[in-house]
C-alpha cells in the first residue's frame, strides 16, 4: 500500500507538529479526523482543507460538508468523495487544513515523504512534538471585526438606498403626503 507521511503544523507560537501516516487512496475525511485525533480536538465544527503553494496561499477547497449535486449531477467537491492523492500526492506538496471557523484553527500540512508499507489501521499518528493546544483556547469574539457606526446627531437617518433616502428627506422635510383629514366625514366628502 503506497503511504503518504504529512507533517501537520498547528499555526501557534511555540512548534508544535504532527507526522500522520495515511494511505493514499484514502478520502480527506480520514486525514481530518485524525489530525483532530492527533492534536486531541474533539470533533462536530465545520472544516475545509485547501490545495496550496509553497507559500501556504490557499487555493482549491475541499469542505467537511457535503454540498450535494451540480447542474449535470455531479457530486461537489467534499472530504468524503475527494482522496488524500487528490490533494497532494508527493513529498512537499502542501495544503492548509482549517478547523472551527468562530476560532480559525489553521494547520499547515504537508508530503514529508511517499512510503510503501502495511499497518493495520489508518490515519496513523507516526510522530509527534510539542503540546497540543487546548482545543477551546482560542477566543470566540464575533464584534472583533464590527466597527460600532459613529451616530450622527445632526441630519436625516441614511440607509444608502437612494430611493429609500429621498423618501425619509421627504418626509423629515414635511413633504406633501396627499390631502390632509381631521374625520372620516372629510374624507368621505372628498371622495365624491
């Protein structure tokens, strides 16, 4: 059987890495749960690995979820239908596997080496260094990116619709709303 040995590198400051044995023809679903068994992450948060260049640019993605059919009835990329060979099949080709998008979990992974040999169960943990971070470690903040709106005290309220933002200049300015009724016998009188 034709092995590929990856060294998966979790993106933190202190080394810490993974050497995973897995078959080639395995799909990418077994090579995702055993870096998350190997650096002791517990399963159940989306994830993608991505095709990449020796610069760690991500190109090609291949998500955990399954996405269904295209247009001609083909099955979407996903870990369960694409193989570990598919994505890099010789020493130095590289991918960058993602885990959890509320804490971006990046590993760097890449060929060491193409080996031939039989070993009863795969993905195998053939090395390891350093300690693993704790999976929850990372902070969850979603306002990180939000940029609170400056409030503006003076000046109509503005949603950037152009048609919306004339009708509420309009009505701020006491536009003209029709003719004006203080009863219904007004506006019955009106409609005659």
């Amino acid at each position: 059987m034709n092995l590929i040995r990856f060294r998966v590198i979790v993106d933190i400051e202190e080394d810490v890495f993974r050497d995973i044995l897995i078959g080639k023809s395995a799909p990418l679903e077994d090579l995702h749960r055993g870096i998350l068994a190997a650096f002791e992450f517990g399963e159940g948060e989306m994830a993608s690995f991505f095709q990449s260049d020796e610069d760690w640019g991500r190109g090609r993605e291949v998500p955990l979820m399954d996405m269904g059919m295209d247009d001609t009835g083909e099955p979407f990329p996903s870990m369960r239908n694409i193989t570990v060979a598919d994505m890099a099949a010789k020493a130095n080709d590289r991918m960058v596997y993602v885990y959890d998008f509320l804490r971006m979990w990046c590993f760097y992974v890449e060929v060491m080496a193409v080996e031939e040999g039989e070993t009863p169960e795969y993905p195998l943990l053939a090395h390891e260094f350093g300690t693993a971070p704790d999976q929850f470690s990372k902070e969850v903040d979603l306002m990180d990116e939000i940029e609170p709106a400056e409030a503006e005290d003076d000046g109509p309220l503005r949603t950037g619709d152009p048609e919306i933002d004339a009708y509420l200049d309009d009505e701020e300015e006491g536009g003209d709303d029709g003719p004006s009724f203080t009863s219904l016998d007004d506006l019955d009188e009106a409609a005659y």
